[in-house]
C-alpha cells in the first residue's frame, strides 16, 4: 500500500518533540512536505529530515496548493488551528490538529461541519488518549467495574507560570494567539480525559480562574506586556447521568512538571490514573471489594500491553478507515470546546453555564 505523504505545518516544540519523530517512525506516513513561517526554523528541519527544498514552505496556503500531499499535521498555535484545517478540508485533505481545536465553539461548528461536508477525515490530538493507564481506565468504567458513578476529581498542574522563571510573554499569555491559558492548554486535556473515561458528556458547568502574574518580560526588546489570559481555572461540572466532576488546573504548581491525577468514585469501587512527570509514567490503582477505607486498599493495576496506542499511527488508520475508534475527532474536539467556552462564559460572568 503506497504510504500517506503528510505535511507538517508549525515546526515548534510539540512538532519537534513528538509529530516529527512520530512521523519519521511510522510506517504508514512519508514526511513529504514543511512549513514554518520561520525560514531559518523551517531550513533547520528540512535539512535534518531531508525535505526536498522546493517541498518547504513558509506559507500554509502554498503547501496545500503545491500538492504533493494528502494529508496534514497542524502544529501551529491555537489561533491558526481552524484556518489551516478549513484550506485543508477544502483540498480534500485529511487533517489532523493540535488541541485546543479552536479559539471559540463557533469556529469549531463551522470546521466540523465542513469536515463533514467534504467527508475528509480528522484527527485532534488530545494525546493522552493514548496513554494505556487511560484506555484500560476507559474500559473498566464503561465496563461497570466501578458500579454506579458518583464522582470525578482531576487535577493537572504544571509550573512554569511561577514568576522566578521568567518565562517571557510567548504566544500562550496572549488571548488573541491563544484563546484561554491554563484552561487551554492544560484544562482542554483534562476535560477531554473525563470524557473519554467516563463516556459521558457535559451538561453544566461552573468555574473561577484568574491571571496571577499580569506582566511578563517581552520576547525580545527587554519591556514588559500583558498577559491577559487565566494562569489557572477551577471548576465543577455535572455530566450526563448527573455525574460530577470537579477540575483543578494551574500553571502555578510548584515543583510540578507535568502532573495530572484523575480519581473516580463509584458504588463499586474507586480507581486512580495517574501521570508523573518522573519519568512521565502513567499508572493506574483500583480499589473494590468493601467500600469503607483502609489503608493500601488501592492497589496498582498492571495495564495489559493490548491497551498501548500511538497517536502518529492512530492517525494514519483513521485515514485508512481501520482505527478503533478512540482517538478524539473534530466532533469530540467540537464538544470540548463547547465546554471550554462553558468554564470561560461562567468565570467572566459567574454563574452556572448549561450545555
Ligand atoms: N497535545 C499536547 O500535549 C500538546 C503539547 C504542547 C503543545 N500542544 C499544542 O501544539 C500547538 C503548538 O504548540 P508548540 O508548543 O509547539 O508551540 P511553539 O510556539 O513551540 O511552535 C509553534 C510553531 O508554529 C509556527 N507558526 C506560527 N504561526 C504559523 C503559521 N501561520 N503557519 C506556519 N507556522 C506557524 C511558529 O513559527 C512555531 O515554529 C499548540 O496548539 C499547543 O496547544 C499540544
């Protein structure tokens, strides 16, 4: 079967660091084409990746329209996410999409609708979807292991907010090139795992979030700017069912790397997954039999090796209609972002927002 050639567009950190030595490794893919609106960064890439010259691009448009390609991989920062998806579809392009999908629902609507109408498929990459821990987590709740489901905790803190670090005002303290902060960067993922573990959707939503450090040393000149995004978001969901959900969010957690913890409660039993940011190992610990509490009744459950997945090879079977299932579509992205500009429209309005 000839392989799919794949474009990547935005060759940043996550490009670096995961879809590029994804794709170079994937069977199925051929890395055909490049963009950056970064020519050194995008020279850079081509010359490490062996990308014929006239394949790198530094405009979007110009790699969709070259050909050449038949499907790509959207790197970018969040508010080129859509625009670059929509050329795509209308190329006939199959697409897959960093999360958050989109600035706002309103435009993820519209890219799911035309994804639809040209009947390309898509991808978006909630990529902890692919941890094991998760998916087994997925199968025991929906399974019943837990019995009737009472409550969700979550929690997912990073900490290179923390003003000690400097970290200057990049593209994710600005809400015009990011849509919301922690809530978008970091509460976009946890909203999506609930809901593939739980299989539930959103109905309500409740939340506070606010921006700690308002100010932040500008990239290049040595002034400073404003960050006008949340540096963290707290907030309470009902799900279907009547399922409730509690989520903790920061980018202000001292000493935490990349940390999420998810706890689910049923009358059956209790299971946590856990991500550690040493070494970025995800596990899980299950406790059934009598519900009252004692210690070490949680215990580690060995995740079977049929559960591992990869999110560069998900991608290519869904392009060739052979996936499973799991990975999140823009239709999955749509609903997250729906809930995305739920916490969003009740912390700046402080009420309950309905789904
Ligand atoms: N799934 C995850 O766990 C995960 C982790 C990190 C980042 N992300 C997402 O990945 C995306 C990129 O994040 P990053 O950390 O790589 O950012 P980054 O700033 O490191 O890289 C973004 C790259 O896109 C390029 N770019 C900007 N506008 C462009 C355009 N119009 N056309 C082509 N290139 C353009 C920039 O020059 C830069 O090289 C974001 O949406 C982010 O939320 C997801």
């Amino acid at each position: 079967m000839p392989r799919i050639r794949i474009g990547v567009i935005g060759l940043g950190g996550i490009a670096g660091a995961v879809h590029l030595p994804g794709i170079e490794k994937c069977p199925d893919f051929e890395l055909a084409a490049i963009c950056d609106i970064d020519r050194e960064k995008l020279d850079r890439v081509g010359e490490r990746y062996r990308i014929d010259p006239a394949m790198r691009f530094t405009a979007y448009r110009d790699l969709i329209a070259r050909g050449g390609v038949d499907a790509v991989d959207i790197c970018t920062p969040n508010d080129c996410h859509v625009e670059i998806a929509m050329e795509a579809a209308n190329a006939g392009k199959h697409y897959s999409v960093e999360k958050p999908l989109a600035m706002n629902a309103g435009e993820a609507r519209a890219l799911a609708a035309r994804t639809q109408e040209k009947g390309v498929k898509s991808m978006v990459c909630f990529s902890y979807r692919f941890k094991s821990a998760a998916r087994y987590a997925r199968y025991l709740v929906q399974s019943g292991v837990l019995g009737e489901l009472y409550h969700v905790y979550t929690q997912y803190f990073q900490s290179w907010g923390n003003p000690d670090l400097n970290v200057p005002l990049v593209w994710r303290f600005v809400k015009a090139k990011t849509g919301s902060g922690a809530l978008g960067d970091l509460g976009s993922h946890a909203l999506d795992l609930v809901r593939f573990v739980s299989g539930r959707d959103y109905t309500r939503i409740v939340g506070d979030a606010d921006t700690l450090l308002k100010e932040r040393p500008l990239p290049d000149d040595g002034g400073t700017g404003v960050s006008d995004v949340d540096d963290y978001c707290h907030y309470l969901a009902r799900m279907e069912g009547g399922l409730s959900a509690a989520f903790e969010i920061t980018r202000f957690g001292f000493g935490r790397g990349n940390y999420q913890r998810l706890e689910i409660y049923g009358r059956k039993g209790g299971l946590v997954y856990k991500l550690d940011e040493h070494p970025g190992m995800d596990e899980l610990e299950i406790c059934t039999g009598q519900p009252w509490g004692q210690l070490n009744t949680f215990v580690k459950v060995p995740v079977p090796t049929s559960y591992a997945a990869n999110q560069t090879q998900c991608f290519a079977d869904i392009i060739r209609g052979k996936a499973d299932g799991l990975a999140a579509t823009v239709e999955d992205g749509l609903a997250n972002q729906n809930a995305v500009d739920a916490v969003i429209d009740s912390f700046e309005h402080q009420r309950w927002v309905s789904l």
